[in-house]
C-alpha cells in the first residue's frame, strides 16, 4: 500500500472530548503530530501498538462528538478508517479515582 503524505494510513480514530480524558492516552503514543482539523479542538495523529491513531478532542456533548468524528472520517474518507473508540470519565477528574472505580451519578 502507498503510505505517502499525500496518502496516509488506514487508522482507527480515538475520540475524547476533554483534555484530562486524552491525555491519557496520547501518553502511549509514538511518533505524535498534532494535525489541524477543523471543528475540533486538538488532533493528534501517532501509533499505538503499531496502529496509526487519531486522537481528537471533540468537547462536550453528543452534538460535538458528531460534528468533529463526521469531519474526521469525511477528511480522508470512510475506507481510511479502521474503527471509532468514544473514550471518557463522564466528568470524574478527581484525583482519588483510580482505575475501575465505579462512578454513580445523582
């Protein structure tokens, strides 16, 4: 396959909609650019695993989700894209929260 510039790799999209939430995750990556999208917030093309990942901060809300995953996947079109992944804490930043503790809304 032809992986120049000009034609980038498939890749999976990784969507986040704050920065607390990404950060994670741009930690494992390699080889990171941030690449402008427009509509989005910050857009961050690596490799995790060996697999091109686009990281992108979508902000809060469903309405901004679809807004910039339809602009990512439009931007190189659907067949460049290997799978979506929503990734997020619904707002529990807190600092005492470890990993696989259950959050319960009130």
């Amino acid at each position: 396959e032809d992986h120049t510039p000009s034609k980038p790799p498939p890749r999976f999209i990784v969507a986040c909609a704050v920065e607390e939430e990404a950060g994670h995750m741009r930690k494992q990556m390699k080889d990171v650019k941030d690449l402008p999208l427009g509509g989005c917030r910050r857009r961050s093309r690596g490799k995790i695993g060996g697999h091109t990942v686009d990281l992108i901060l979508t902000d809060i809300g469903e309405i901004n989700a679809a807004r910039v995953l339809t602009a990512a996947i439009l931007e190189e079109g659907a067949s460049m894209v290997r799978g979506v992944v929503n990734v997020g804490c619904s707002g529990a930043h807190a600092k005492k929260l470890d990993v696989g503790d259950v959050i319960i809304g009130t």
